[in-house]
C-alpha cells in the first residue's frame, strides 16, 4: 500500500484514479499543478509530506529535504506514530 501522512499525521490513501506517490502528490498540489515528477515529490516534501510504503514484511517512510534523506527519528512524533 502507496500512502502519505501529512504533517499532522493523517494518513492519505489513494482516491479511485489515483494509481500511486506521484498521482497523490499531483492532486494534492492541486487541479493546475504542471511539474515533473521530481517538482512533485520536493513540492510534497517542502509541504511536509511523508511517502509511506507498507507491504507485510516492510514498512518505509521517506522525506527528503535539500536533497538529503530525513532521518526517521527528526520527523515529527506524530508521523512517527
């Protein structure tokens, strides 16, 4: 399962359409939104959003800020949880 968490901790799951990450990022950003793909994921994380990953055996959390991975434990508490 593809979701994000915002800054407050809710959870994003994909609406009907919305096949994964970047189709998320894309309606979150907005009807008018026009970047790439890596436009999309730096818009999502100066917002910061958090790009989640889970599968029975995995789960991945992932942020990026100034081009460099954020640390799971500088998120905030409540996406953490």
């Amino acid at each position: 399962m593809k979701l994000y968490l915002s800054q407050d901790g809710s959870v994003r799951a994909p609406a009907p359409g919305e096949h994964g990450h970047l189709d998320m990022g894309r309606t979150i950003l907005g009807s008018g939104w026009q970047g790439d793909v890596e436009d999309t994921y730096t818009s999502m994380w100066s917002a910061g959003w958090v790009r989640v990953v889970e599968s029975p055996d995995m789960l991945e959390a992932e942020q990026w800020r100034d081009g460099k991975p954020v640390a799971f434990t500088d998120l905030p508490s409540v996406q953490r949880d």
